[in-house]
C-alpha cells in the first residue's frame, strides 16, 4: 500500500513538472532560462507522459 502512495504521488509530481517545462519552452510561462527553448517543449510532454503512466499503474494496484 505504501508503494502505490509513493507511485501516485511522484507521478503526480512528474505531470506537474512535465507541464510546466512544456509551458516554459514554448513560451507561455516566462522568468526562466527554459522559457522559449524548444528542447523543453519536447521534453515536457514526454516527463508528463511517463508521470501519467506511473499515476496509473499506482491507482491500479490500489483498486485491486
């Protein structure tokens, strides 16, 4: 049970991340020297990608 907590939970954070990134590098999220940079409008999605599955997997044990 405490496996599937710390899934959620750090899956939850790697969306969070993952959207911001995403937001920085294409450039609606400014003050950063990510803002505007493709390389994070790239690597964004794919970090909230990897955040989402793991969420998943977690929420899916629980139910079991």
């Amino acid at each position: 049970m405490r496996r599937n907590g710390w899934r959620i939970g750090g899956g939850a954070v790697l969306v969070a991340v993952g959207v911001v990134w995403t937001l920085q590098g294409v450039g609606l999220l400014g003050g950063s020297v990510m803002t505007g940079v493709t390389l994070w409008a790239v690597i964004g999605p794919v970090v909230a990608v990897a955040g989402l599955v793991l969420t998943l997997l977690g929420l899916r044990r629980r139910a079991r």
